[in-house]
C-alpha cells in the first residue's frame, strides 16, 4: 500500500512539473532557472495532491456485543443507630465519638451525626 501511494504522488509530481516546465520554456527559451522552478512546483503539486490520496481509510467499528451483563449492585452496611453495633461501628470510626449524642467531630470542625 505505502509502495503504491509513493509510485502515485511520483507520478503526479512529474507530470505537473512536465506541465509547468513545459508552459515556462516556451515562454523564453534560455532561461534554466524557470525550468527549475517549474519542476519544483510541479513536485510540490505532485506531493500535495499524492498525500490527499494516500491518507488512511477508517472504517466503522464492529457493532457491539448484544448482551451487556449487568454489574452487581454496590452494598455498603452500616447499622441501624443506636444500636451495639453502630457504637461498635462508630467509635471504631472516628476518635472522636461520643456514645451519648451519637456525634464526632469532623476535620471541618463541626459535629456530625455519626451515620
């Protein structure tokens, strides 16, 4: 594929700077300098227009799968307040517990119910 695209924009390169040579001799005979300048255009021309058709192809992706399996749902546990084991569960939790009122104090330095 790379061998082709490069044969194509060779190709296309010297039949434009053939073109555009050939219009600039005509002009004056004499003058090399046109020649080369028709010849270098013509290459440019050449690359630019061999470049556009030797860009990649993309091509749709496959069609997904028909069937997604469907996650398990996320459990957290945390138990009911005021029972054994939410002290348990909270003093374990925060340092600064209080079994009485059920708060700690957050980093925000305000008290929280523990939940």
């Amino acid at each position: 594929m790379l061998k082709k695209a490069a044969n194509t924009t060779v190709a296309l390169a010297l039949i434009a700077g053939a073109t555009l040579a050939t219009g600039t001799q005509s002009a004056q005979a004499g003058n090399g300098w046109r020649v080369g300048a028709g010849i270098a255009g013509g290459l440019a021309a050449g690359a630019i227009i061999g470049s556009a058709l030797a860009k990649p192809r993309y091509y749709a992706p496959p069609p997904p799968p028909a069937y997604y399996p469907v996650p398990a749902p996320v459990v957290t546990y945390r138990p009911a307040p005021w029972t054994p084991a939410w002290y348990n569960y909270c003093s374990r939790k925060y340092r600064s517990f209080n079994p009485n009122t059920g708060y700690f104090l957050a980093y925000s330095g305000q008290y929280r119910f523990c939940r």
